[in-house]
C-alpha cells in the first residue's frame, strides 16, 4: 500500500475533486482512506435522554486509494510514489518527481 496514516493526499474524482488533505486512516484489506475534511456526511441523531436536543453531525467517509494521490512534501506536486533501497539496505518510500523521499 502506498498511502500511509498522516500523508497529505490530493483527491483525484468525487465531489471532493481537487481538495488535499491529510490521511487519518487507512483501510488495506478495504483498500479505502479516511481523508480529514473531506467526502463528508450528515448524520442525523435523535435524542435519547429527556431534555437532551437531537443534532446534525458532519463525519467523513472512506475514499478509496484509487482516486487518492500523495502530495511530495518538497516539489508539492501529486505523485505516484516509488520504493527505492538505500546502501544499507533500508527501504524508503521517493517521489516519482524529485525523487527524494517522501
């Protein structure tokens, strides 16, 4: 999986098209992220307890990865993201761009 909790991603279709954000959660056996800010709903809750108001909240819902890039924190261009190793055998996740690390 190329998308890691706490990456800022660029949402490439929906109605969210365009807006970046930061990665909250992903799912890898779902293949989805939660994205803070966007694809959000309503949820509508009654009051259970007399005297407490029933509310509207906004919560966000999954994207799947596949409409998602990764936003390379030096070029602040979307990228596809590569895996290189270093010389002491360390894998490291590069920008297709610049290619340095992300």
């Amino acid at each position: 999986m190329f998308l890691r909790k706490g990456d800022t991603v660029k949402i490439l279709r929906g109605k969210d098209r365009g807006k970046t954000g930061k990665v909250v959660f992903v799912s890898q056996e779902d293949k989805l992220a939660t994205v803070e800010g966007a694809n959000l709903f309503w949820r509508h809750e009654r009051a259970r307890k007399q005297g407490q108001k029933g509310q509207r909240i906004q919560l966000p819902r999954a994207v799947p990865v596949s409409n998602l890039m990764v936003l390379c924190p030096h070029c602040r261009k979307p990228t596809r993201v590569a895996h290189e190793t270093d010389d002491k055998g360390v894998k490291a996740r590069v920008c297709k761009h610049c290619r340095k690390r992300i």
